[in-house]
RNA sequence: GGGCCGAUAGCUCAAUUGGUUAGAGCAGUUGCCUUUUAAGCAAUUGGUUCGGGGUUCGAUUCCCCGUCGGCCUACCA
C-alpha cells in the first residue's frame, strides 16, 4: 500500500498476524484517496524500498468519490483546472510546480528584505486605471454610489510612496487586465513592481540580474533552466544588452530603417510577413517588428535598451537621444520578463507625456498623482516582473494555466 | 472578438464507408493470493456517446444550433 502526503511518497505494508484480524478487515475496506494513519517501525524490502510494517492503522478521513486513474493520471486540461485538487493529488509534476512558485515568491521577498526594500500594499480599487494601457475591469461602491476600476498596475501608488520619503517600495499584488485570455495571460495576474530612489535603469539592471540569479542558483538549485521546446537557457553566464533600434535595424537589414517614411516601414514589415495596419503610428510598425520578430529570439537573458520614447510616458528621455527613454526589457526565453526605467520625476516633463499619449490614445490623466510628484519625487530606478510569467519559465512550464492554482476559464 | 480542432464508463483511450447488443485497461464490487515498484489471479458491475434539433430504414459517425475545452489570432504602450 502507497501513503502519500504533502511532499511525497512510502510504502506500507499490511499484514493480518501483525495488525490484529478486526483491524485488518477493517483496512480492506480501504479506497485509494482515503486518509490514513499508519503506525509501525520501518524496513527495508529486499527490493531496497523504506517501507512502514503497519502495527496500527486508523481511518482519518474517508473518501466516496474514486480518484482518477492512477498511472495515467488525470490529463483532461478542463478538470485539471476545475477539479484542481484531483490535479494536485494525481500529478507530482503540478503541485512540485506551486510549491516552487511559492519557494519563488518567497525568494523574492528575502531578496528585496536583504537590500532594505520595505513592502507595502496598495489599493486595488482605483479612480483612474494609471501605470499601463490595459482596458480595466469596473466596479461599483453601493454606499458611495459610485464606480471604480480595478488596478492595472502597481506604478502610481508607489511611486507617490518615493514622494512620501519611502525611498525602497516594493509591492507584490493581484493586477487586473480587462482582456483576452492566452498561454501568456490570465485576467487577473501578480505583479512584482519594484521602486528604488537614488537609482535608475542601469541599477535596475543589476538589481534584477542578482534577483534572478538567487532565484535559479539558491532557491531552484539550478544553474539552467530547459524550456518546454527544449531550448537552455543559461543564467549563470553573460546576460546580453542591446538597443531597440540596433536589434531592429538588424531585422529589417537596414541601417537607416527609423529614417524611413511611414509608408516604406510598412511595406517592409508586409515583406517580412506581418500585418500592419495603415492606421498605425511610425513607431508602432517598429514595435511591431520587434514584438513578433525579435522578441520571440531572445532566449538568453537580454537587456534590450533605449526603448523609443512613446513606448512609455513613464520613464525618463536620454540624455543624449530624445527619442528614447532610460529603460530597459529583461527578455528571457522569448518572453518580456521585466521591463525597468529610470523614472520620470518631473511633474511638467510627466504631464506633457500623459497628455500627448491621452491624445493619441484613451487614457485618463492622473491629476492627484501629478499633484503629488509636484512635491518632489527622487529620481529613481522602477522595475516590474510579472510573477507568473517568470515562474513559467523557472518552472519549465509552457502555460500560464500551469502555475496559476485557479485560473480564468468560461463560465 | 475571429479562425481551426475537439468532447465516448469515475480516469486513460478504442469503435472500419453511416450498420447487430458502443469495447479495453485502470478504478469499483466479489473471491483468492501476500514483500508488491502501475502488486498478481479469477469473476463481475458500470454508458443520456456534452446538450438540443435535423437528415436517414438505421447516427458515436453526416448537417445545424448551443455549452465547454485545446491550439492559433486580436486587444494587452
């Protein structure tokens, strides 16, 4: 007889001369999924297995339904998920995952605590959606008789933290993203954002460099990580770093690509097999390329840098190159992990980026949060990571749904 | 939101071109066996073939609608 429990599985065996005749009949009675205690010393069989010599048995707990199949397991996606305790008792592989992701999350606490990162929490109902551009979920508020959205991000609040003299945020909370479901995307998802005064990009850079490498080496005890297509990534090696622009120029095997006019970008693009729309920005026919084109390639760890400056009202523009911004995207596996910026902290240059963009698109401009960076905010370094994409990739999973006890399904 | 594919016993899967009474393994039940690595042997129970409609002498099979799932795609700066 098998007994497993939270992290694993022994051997019992069951005799009648040593259990008692009344409690041996009362042991074949048993179904599998009932819950037991066995008492006993321990052997080993002679095919080597630690094995428990029942002295004592009692029924804990009794089960009326029958488990799933045991070798095959339960492998219908829709129960797996539904039923998702029959998951977790019948496949080793799915609750080894949500104990590592725990193991993640809590790795990321230990990390940030060790560097004098305070954690806070922020509120999830909110008067405007800021901090991304995601259509959000509304809500309403009876005894205010009035609506709310849902967070779409974590950016604002903290960074109102960094005026309020809190100069290392970081918060780890459920976002809410009013949109289509995929591999990649769960309505509701956890985000890690992360603020730190006195720092910018390039501190962010090493900052996530050194939290991701705790993670795989410390907490993981890997030192590579094989996706679900079987490719390696190594994250103990050289993490790369390019420019947007380079990584683009590259694709499209032109040098002078972002001197193009609009119409010879998009012809390019439909060259290169992609669907681009007239209606599109310049820089959304770049973005495009890069989104589909290049992003998907970076496997090894890559810092993609100087960002084009309409990708993010947010950060901060480059010194040297007002069309781009301070930022980076940590790309690994083909996946966005992290993107950072050294954050904009000033209230006029801020203002006149959300209006351009809320012209350009439908946004709603923030005017407490404008007010609060008024009364100065540090310049600063800001960094966010999905939780569940970056469990995925450490946990070798090739779905969301996969490291997400309850995920969204119909109905 | 769009496209393609799928749903058969508690679980994992079969079922010929549309043809008799929809099968198997595991689980369950009954009996035997007792150091078995998916424990073994024998017998046995178990089906609204996802739901609804249609075509047909006859539908798991073909058609339509719905529900749910999977993959792709779109929205996600």
């Amino acid at each position: 007889m098998k007994i497993q429990d939270q992290r694993g599985i022994i051997q019992s065996y069951v005799r009648i001369d040593s259990l008692g005749e009344e409690a041996y009949a009362e042991f074949k009675k048993l179904d599998a999924g009932d819950i037991i205690g066995v008492e006993g010393p321990l052997f080993v069989t002679k095919t080597g297995e630690v094995t428990v010599r029942a002295e004592r048995y009692e029924l804990v707990s009794k089960s009326l339904r029958p488990l799933p199949e045991k070798f095959q397991g339960l492998k219908d996606q829709e129960q797996r998920i539904r039923q998702r305790h029959l998951d977790l008792i019948m496949n080793l592989e799915s609750r080894e995952r949500f104990f590592n992701r725990s193991k993640i999350i809590s790795g990321i606490r230990r990390f940030l605590e060790e560097r004098d990162y305070l954690e806070v929490e922020t509120p999830v109902f909110q008067n405007i959606a800021g901090g991304a551009a995601a259509r959000p979920f509304l809500t309403k508020h009876n005894a205010l008789d009035r609506e709310f959205v849902l967070r779409i991000s974590l950016e604002l609040y903290l960074k109102r933290l960094l005026v309020g003299g809190f100069d290392r945020v970081f918060e780890i909370g459920r976002n809410f993203r009013n949109e289509g479901i995929s591999r990649r995307h769960n309505p509701e998802f956890t985000m890690l954002e992360l603020y730190q005064a006195y720092s910018d990009y390039r501190g962010m850079m090493e900052l996530i460099q050194s939290l991701i490498r705790y993670l795989v080496k410390d907490v993981l005890k890997k030192t590579e990580i094989t996706m679900p297509n079987g490719e390696v990534i190594d994250f103990l090696g050289e993490w790369k770093e390019a420019k947007y622009k380079d990584l683009v120029c590259e694709k499209v095997e032109d040098p002078n690509w972002f001197e193009l006019s609009k119409d010879a970008k998009l012809s390019k693009a439909r060259e290169l097999g992609l669907e681009a729309q007239e209606d599109w920005e310049d820089y959304e026919v770049s973005n495009e390329i890069f989104g589909k084109l290049i992003e998907p390639n970076l496997i090894q760890p890559t810092f993609v840098t100087h960002l084009p400056k309409e990708l993010c009202p947010l950060a901060k523009i480059t010194i040297d190159d007002s069309s781009t911004i301070d930022v980076f995207e940590l790309c690994i596996g083909g996946m966005e992990i992290a993107p950072a910026y050294s954050e904009q902290n000033d209230p006029d240059m801020q203002r006149e980026m959300f209006e351009k963009q809320a012209g350009e698109e439908t946004q709603n401009i923030d005017e407490d949060f404008l007010e609060t960076l008024e009364y100065g905010m540090p310049p600063a370094g800001g960094l966010g990571m999905g939780i569940d994409r970056i469990v995925m990739l450490l946990t070798e999973a090739d779905t969301i749904r996969d490291v997400i006890l309850y995920p969204q399904l119909r109905s």
